[in-house]
C-alpha cells in the first residue's frame, strides 16, 4: 500500500524515522505501483503549500485521501527480506 515515511533531523546529515503515514484502503500487488501512488499524492498534497496553505493542510489533505498514521511501526529493508 502507499506509505509515506516522515524523518527527523537528528543530527547535522543523519536522520531518524518519526512516523509513517500509509493509505489502507489503496493495496498494490506490486511495490513500484504503491510507491508511485504515494509520490503522486504527496505532490498533490504539497500543492496545498504552494498556495500559501500551512504543514497542517498538507497533513489535513492527506488525510482526506485516505492516509492514516500507523503506530509501533517497523521499516523493512529490502536486505532484510532477503535468505
């Protein structure tokens, strides 16, 4: 499903995951497909900002679409999928 992660500084160039938000109700068979859902929708997310709307309508916007805030979550790496 379309997933978006959100980071935090945690020092000058390094980074921490802070929350991920994803979208249940959009499921893919394949991972390309998600991805590019997620890209689509965050773009037209941010389209909020470029005319003078806040973070909070962003966040509002994407909530609207459908996206939820996923709690105790765990970011699988791709080596770790791997036997």
């Amino acid at each position: 499903m379309p997933s978006l992660a959100c980071l935090r500084a945690i020092k000058k160039d390094e980074w921490k995951y802070h929350f991920v938000l994803v979208k249940p109700a959009s499921v893919h068979s394949d991972e390309d497909t998600a991805v590019s859902e997620a890209e689509k929708d965050i773009s037209n997310a941010y389209q909020v900002k470029n005319i003078g709307g806040t973070d909070g309508e962003i966040a509002i916007k994407l909530k609207q679409i459908g996206y939820i805030s996923v709690d105790n979550f765990n970011v699988v790496r791709k080596k770790s999928l791997l036997a």
